[in-house]
C-alpha cells in the first residue's frame, strides 16, 4: 500500500526549481517527485556501491600504480 512522505522546511528556491523541471517534463510536482524518489531508490547506495567496487578490485587481484594514473591522466590534459 503506498504511504505519504511529507518533507518540510523546504526552500522557496528549491521547490520553484523542482516546479519548474516538473513542468517542463509536463509532470504534475508529485508525479515528478515520485519518478524522482524511485529513480533514487533503484540506484545502490554510496555505501553498496563502493563495497562493490573494492570487491571487484579485489577478486581481480589487480594494482594500478598511482604514477601510472596520474600520468595516464596528464596525458589527456595535453
């Protein structure tokens, strides 16, 4: 069953803001919120993610020096 969130104390800035990308998509300010927060739920959480990433490191069992990605970067840049 779905539940109400009510988020107080918001800016005026911010919610004009986020009236104004509703209705550009054409969106009624709830309907964009609620895409918005779904969008946000199915993503891993910062934390998910980075255990994830040092996982994968690790069963790779591989090591890039920093020189060699400082350089590798500095080449871009060029």
């Amino acid at each position: 069953m779905p539940v109400q969130i009510t988020i107080r104390n918001v800016p005026d800035s911010v919610r004009a803001e986020l009236a104004a990308r509703a209705a550009l998509e054409g969106k009624s300010m709830q309907e964009y919120l609620r895409g918005e927060l779904e969008r946000l739920a199915a993503r891993p959480s910062r934390h998910d993610w980075l255990r994830n990433v040092r996982d994968r490191k690790r069963a790779a069992s591989t090591r890039i020096p920093a020189e060699l990605i400082l350089e590798q970067r500095d080449a871009d840049r060029r």
